[in-house]
C-alpha cells in the first residue's frame, strides 16, 4: 500500500469518527444511546459489551446532491477483531442498508454484496446516489451468531433541497436483476412508473404506539389480483418503518396472509439456500412460500407517537414493488 493510499485511509477514518460524532448530537434521540438503536436489537444484547460495533464513513468527505457517495460500514467484534467470517448471511445478505430521505422520496435498500464488493477486514461498501440536500437516514443491518444488530446513522447532504410535499401513498415499481440485485435508489418524486400495479392498504385506523398494529396489504395489477407474489431476498415483504424527523427507525419484514382456499396452498421449502441464520425461528417467520398473493400482512410495534412513513416492498418476477405511505400513531 502506497504513502498516498494509507493518507487517504486515515482522512476517511476522520471523516467517519466525525459523522459518528454528528450522530450522537442527534437530540431525538431519547434513548441516550451512541447511536439510534432499534428497540428489537437492544432486547437482543445478551448484557454488557457483546454486541459488535458499526461504524460508518463516507467519501466524499461532504456529501453532495447527485454526486455518487461511498458508504463503507466499519465492522467489528467488541474484541476489536473484523467481523468477516463472523457475519451471518439473513434475508440473502450480509449486510443490508437502508437510507431514506427526510423528504421521503427517495429510498434505498442496497447491499454491499451486490455491488461486488467483498467484505475484507470489516469493510462493508455500497454507492448511493442521493439526488437532494438534506438530513438522510442510513441504517445497517446485520447477524451474528448472537443474534441481529443494527446501527442508525444521519448523514447531511449538501445541495438543493427538495420543494416540500405532502406524504402521500405512492407506488414504485423497478426491474431487478437476477439474484435479486438492486443497486440504485428508489424514488417517489412525481411521476412513479407504476407498471399497471397497485396496492392497497388495510391498516388499523386507530394506530397507538407500543401495541402491535397489524397492516395488511392487497396487490393488483391491471385490476386482477397478483396471486405469484414472490420472495424478495428470502421474505415475501420487507417494511421500512421510519419516523419523520428520521429518529426512530425500524426494519421489519412481513409474509404472506394466509390464502383463504386451497389453491394455493403455502409450501414448506424455503426459497434460500441455507441462508436463514441458526436463530431465525426466534423471530417468527422463517419459511416463505415460493408463490404467493395477492395478500400481504405484517405487524408493527411503534415505539413513540408521531408521523411515520412505512415503505413496503414486495417482488413479482422481474418487478420490485414498493410502497410508500404515512400512518400517524397516537
Ligand atoms: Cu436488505
């Protein structure tokens, strides 16, 4: 490694403590914790100083509106070693990530994996575009053989920021490639191409936080019920669940609602290929069928009152699906 590299290595590291810093100054954040831990994981810290740490640096050093940033996620064991050989594939992946914009137009749920980038000493990297200025969420999932962990970062973004509007429900319908890989991101800016989809959605008119508020979700296309639904990255329904002001974030997944006739009975074969980790049966749903619909369903504990935006994506064939729209929680 050059002079020249290990300089630039060492003026990333600065840039990523210095966003570790900024994530901390976050006064939403009620838990008090370094980071904005999602309730779930916490529950799964089996006590002091075993979960891993994640870190986060970005290039370039300031972010700016349409210009390609790169994310790379520091991983490691409390030990202080690289978790590499440590991380469990879940739902297909090793690392997953999610950004969403505080304008709620623009998403991403990428994977290091599927940029070709390998996981080595603990560097996990994604690209993103992020097409306006403003406050972004990025959030990192992963699983160790203790069980799931996430950390919640929030980025600031130079540039335009985007003319305000309403939440809106809304539709986005993109290609994905095979082996489900997606790469760009996903936005809800005005004219969605929707593919003759549409979802609907059945949620609980009166919404209060800290209970289980069961949703659940009808897919149609061209007014015909969609009924091959099909897994997305080994879930029949991956959920964004995230508050307005970007300081609650959860990840939840859902599954397919139980088909009321028997022409479609649910199959036993889980669609991946040995990728659910050894604890999967502690969080539920560890089968999905491999052709499903048009019903869709999953439950969400909000941890606070206020607005959120809950963004549900599903896949049919070549299509992901995803679904934006705003629930406010008593
Ligand atoms: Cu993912």
């Amino acid at each position: 490694m050059t002079k020249q590299v290990l300089s630039a290595l060492a003026l990333m590291l600065v840039a990523g403590l210095s966003l570790r810093g900024s994530a901390q100054a976050q006064p939403s954040d009620s838990t008090g914790h370094q980071h904005l831990h999602r309730h779930a994981d916490v529950a799964h810290m089996s006590g002091g100083g075993s979960a891993p740490d994640i870190g986060l640096m970005i290039r370039p050093e300031t972010l700016q509106a349409g210009e390609r940033a790169t994310l790379t996620f520091l991983l490691r064991h409390p030990d202080g070693e690289p978790l590499d050989s440590r991380l469990l594939t879940h739902h297909a992946r090793k690392v997953h990530v999610v950004i969403v914009g505080e304008d709620m137009t623009t998403i991403g749920h990428v994977h290091p994996q599927d940029f070709d980038e390998p996981i080595v000493e603990g560097r996990a990297t994604v690209r993103f575009d992020f097409p306006h200025g403003g406050r972004y969420l990025v959030a990192a999932d992963i699983m160790t053989k203790d069980g799931p962990h996430s950390e919640t970062f929030i980025i600031e973004v130079a540039g335009a920021h985007r003319p305000e509007k309403p939440t809106t429900p809304r539709l986005s319908v993109v290609e994905i490639r095979e082996g489900d890989r997606y790469t760009a991101s996903i936005s809800f800016d005005d004219a969605g191409f929707t593919d003759g989809y549409e979802i609907s959605t059945l949620g609980n008119a009166n919404v209060r936080a800290g209970v289980p508020v069961h949703f659940s979700w009808a897919v149609e296309r061209e007014g015909r019920p969609v009924i091959d639904l099909r897994p997305f990255l080994d879930s029949a329904l991956h959920l964004a669940v995230v508050k307005d002001d970007l300081s609650r974030f959860l990840h939840e997944h859902g599954e397919a609602a139980e088909p009321s006739a028997g022409s479609h009975a649910t199959s036993n074969q889980a669609s991946g290929v040995g990728s659910h980790a050894p604890d999967d049966h502690a969080h539920g749903h560890d089968t999905v069928p491999r052709s499903f619909g048009p019903d869709l369903q999953a439950t969400v504990i909000f941890p606070e009152p206020g607005r959120y935006v809950l963004f549900a994506q599903a896949a049919h064939k070549d299509k992901m699906l995803v679904l934006r729209f705003p629930v406010s929680v008593e």
